[in-house]
C-alpha cells in the first residue's frame, strides 16, 4: 500500500515522461505517415501526449515482424519452462513500476488512482503470471488407440495474434489477452484504445526486458478504426481478439469472412440484470452492492449491473437503501487517493451519458438520485451517478448499453417475470441473483442467459473463472484455462507403429 497524496501524485504527473510512439519489432517508432493524434486527460482536459496515428503501413510493418518472429521460433518452440520464466518476470516488472503505470492509467483513462493502483495494475500482473504459470502444466492427449498405433492430439500456437482492446480497463483487458497468447507461444500485435493507449505502449518495453524477443509483441496505437480495420482484414493474422462494442464486434465478423477467415473471438457489449428476491438475506449488502455495481469506474464497466431488477413487495423498503448506498460514491479528482468515482474517458461519452440521461426523462422514467454534469471548472468529465425508478424494459435506458453511472429499477412479482426481464435483451454477460433460497438461485442461475451469474454478490471470481458471453455479447472465454482454446490449434496426428 502507498502512502502517496494527492500532491505527490499530482507532482509525479508533473515529472512523467510519456512515451506515445508505437512499438514494432522490439524499438519505438514514429507512424510510416508521421501522423500523431493528441491524447488528453479526462481529469481537466490536458494534453498527455501526441500519439502516433498508425496506418495500414504500419500495420504491415507489425504483421510482417510478428510473422518473422513466430516463424524464427525464437519464442513459438521455446522451451515451455522458459517461456513460462519470460512470462513470470514480465508480470514482475508490471508490479516493479506498478506506481508509474497506475498514474499513466489514471491520467489517460480518469479512474480513481486507487482503482488503478490496488486493482488494474496489480491484476494486469496476475493475468500474465497466472497464464505463464500454466504453460507447464497444460498437457496434451494420447487418444485411445490399437496396439499398433498411436495417436496424437496436440495444440500448436495458431501464429500471429491481433488484440484489439477497449478503454475502459486498458492494461488490465490487454493482458487478459496478452497472457494466453504470448504464453501459448504466439506473436501479437496489440491495438489499444485511442482514448486510452498509453500503459500499451509502455509495457511493450517492458516485455522485451522481461526476455520475450523483439518482435513477438508489437503495439499499434491509431485513431479511428484504420489500423484496426487493416488488421481485422490483413491475410497474415490469423487470430482477432476483440472486447469493445457489439457493433464493432459484428463488423469484425465481416472483416474475417472478406479476408483469410481468421479466427475472431469477441467480447462484446452487456445490460446485465442484477435480481434481488424478497428473501435476499441481507438487503443492505445488496444495496451497497447494487450502488458499487453501477458506480465503480464510472460505470465504465462491460458487466455493471444498470439493470436493478427488484421484487416488488420490497421495492419501497430496498430503493432507498440503494440511493443512500450511492451517496458514498462521490465524483472527485482520480488522483486524490480518496476518490472513488473518476471522470469519464472523455467528453464524448460524457455527452453520450447525458443524452441517455435525457432519454430517461423524455421516456417517463422518475429520476431519483444524481443525473447531473458536476466539476465543470476543472476541465474534467464528470457526471453523478444517476438512478431512475419506475423504468420499463422498453425503454431506452434499460435496453442499450450506457457504458456511465446511469442505473435503471425495474419492478417484478415472481421469479418467472424476473427471469423473463432478465433475459429479455440482445445481451448476455452477466447476472446477479439475491436470494435466501439455495434452490431458487440455482435454478434461476439456470435460466438466466448469461456467461456469468454471481450469487448474493456481485462480480464474484478470479482468474480460474472463465469471463465472457452469451448472444451479442460475444463468443469465446477470456481467463481461466479455456482462454488457451483461444489461441492454439488442435493437431491429430496417427502413427502406425
């Protein structure tokens, strides 16, 4: 734990060297164009750094290294023991700089600098320890065969790896990804958010410190959808991972069938249900749960629980309990180590946040808590999370994805209504389910469509739970071991003896 203020953190801003270029074969380096975008803070609004704008040139670039790399096989037959050493000591080096990857974290995407401190960073770390841990203990198959023969099943990396990652989580989403490709013997080329690219751009230093060869992972930051556009459809990628948004995520399906059919593995969009029955065994844990559900990271969050489905016979008793909860989440400046709500990544999606607050109004929903722009004369981003009573799952605001602190209560009589509002949506990540009853919870977890379903809390699991979703929010599992089918290639091979 740091015992660093808010001062201290806002003089290290002040001294922080950024670097914005890519990275491409183990060194920085400008965009072919020479084009750079400008990356602000959402904190007030300053200018962190130029960025290069990355091209369909440059992606060639990267592809072309990624390629050489894999086929070399100075990382893709590596020993497995030492790739597992090279993955170990690069989730090292994250903690080693834990402080000053938090704050590039933080200035770039407006999280409160605890968030990025205590949770982002240090679990960045964990994915890539906890997958380079696995690569030795990952066993292939002898299938059941005559005596005279032997049959191999085996699992080869699948090549060149393009990541595409959201803003929300920078590092955190990346090294979801990152962990099981590199470990699986993979090149990768990594595509951050423009709103967000800075620890990307970093930790790809760091990797090379780390052991894992020049050229085995590259970062591209761009802006706009070019670069990402040029990977999706590039012949020599021949894997496309992918969390962002559901529309996104269904052009990149396109982008693959236009071009090599690359694997495309999609984390995509949610509006999750959060159920409280009646006979939730603690209604104010629930409440403070339901409040953290929407407020933490600015509800910048691909599984918050905006939609809060609540029995009616204690909706009157549990609503203003959930309203007092929100109190405790206050907007402030990320970089006072007592905050707990940031600023959103930038004015845009403030601007959207709002407009589906106005949404919420011009639909008949009654606004009960926040629903307002605050701290305008930092400069920043701010918006109060907002809650709105008396929403029908026809609205607006209960059927799109707000990605901001805006919370929708919903009203049901029986576990059948709930269940069928639940999984009334296009989406399917996440659920919370409140409940006393152990049958009821499982057989409503049951029901639910969804990829992960969290008992009497909310966003329960570690990396040993598989994370991803059902419908259009996408295919494929980030974490656990099933994240490895991701990125390997199953093999048969038949001896005859």
């Amino acid at each position: 734990m740091t015992t660093l203020t808010r001062a201290d953190w806002e003089q290290r801003a002040r001294d922080l060297k950024i670097e914005g270029r890519a990275y491409i074969n183990g060194e920085y380096t400008a965009a072919v164009s020479g084009a750079t975008f400008e990356c602000l803070s959402p904190v007030d609004g300053r200018l962190l750094a130029q960025v290069a704008s990355c091209d369909a040139a440059d992606a060639q670039r990267a592809v072309d290294s990624a390629r050489a790399t894999f086929d070399s096989g100075v990382w893709s037959r590596l020993a497995p023991v030492k790739r597992k050493a090279a993955m170990i000591q690069f989730a090292a080096l994250l903690d080693e700089h834990v402080e000053e990857l938090a704050l590039l974290e933080t200035l770039d995407m407006g999280k409160p600098i605890s968030d990025s401190l205590n949770i982002d960073i240090p679990g960045s770390a964990q994915a890539l320890r906890w997958n380079g841990e696995a690569i030795d203990k990952i066993y292939d198959e002898v299938a059941a065969t005559p005596h005279d023969q032997l049959g191999l099943v085996t699992r080869e990396p699948i090549g060149v790896v393009a990541a595409i990652v959201p803003w929300n989580f920078p590092l955190l989403m990346a090294c979801w990804k990152l962990g099981p490709a590199l470990s699986s013997g993979n090149s990768v080329i990594l595509k951050p958010s423009e709103k967000s690219p800075l620890t990307a751009i970093r930790v790809a230093q760091l990797a090379v410190e780390a052991g894992i060869p020049a050229g085995v992972f590259n970062v591209l930051p761009g802006y706009g959808h070019t670069v990402g556009k040029a990977l999706a459809l590039h012949m020599d990628v021949d894997t496309l991972v992918f969390t962002g948004s559901t529309r996104t995520a269904k052009q990149l399906l396109i982008y693959s069938g236009e071009s090599n059919m690359k694997r495309v593995w999609l984390e995509a969009g949610g509006k999750s249900p959060n159920i409280v029955f009646a006979d939730a065994p603690d209604l104010q844990a629930a409440a403070e749960s339901a409040a953290s559900a929407i407020a933490f990271n600015q509800g910048e969050v691909c599984t918050a629980g905006s939609r809060l489905l609540v029995e009616r016979s204690i909706k009157d008793q549990f609503l203003p309990l959930v309203i007092e909860a929100l109190k405790a989440w206050k907007p402030g400046n990320p970089l006072d180590p007592d905050t707990n709500v940031g600023a959103l990544v930038d004015t845009q999606q403030m601007n959207t946040v709002l407009s589906y607050i106005e949404s919420g109004h011009a639909d008949g929903a009654t606004l009960v808590a926040g629903g307002k722009r605050i701290m305008q004369e930092t400069g920043g981003t701010y918006v109060e999370p907002t809650i709105f009573d008396g929403v029908t799952n026809a609205m607006k605001i209960a059927r799109e994805e707000i990605f901001g602190p805006v919370l929708s209560v919903l009203a049901f009589d029986t576990a059948e209504e709930a269940i069928q509002i639940a999984n009334d949506t296009p989406y399917g990540l996440a659920a919370a389910v409140w409940t006393a009853n152990l049958s009821k919870a499982h057989l409503t977890a049951k029901a639910l469509r969804a990829g992960s379903v969290w008992i009497n809390q909310y966003d329960g699991g570690d990396m040993t739970a598989p994370f991803g979703g059902f419908k259009q929010s996408g295919n494929g599992r980030d974490k656990s071991l099933h994240a490895f089918d991701k990125y390997t290639e199953l093999k048969a091979t038949w001896i005859k003896l």
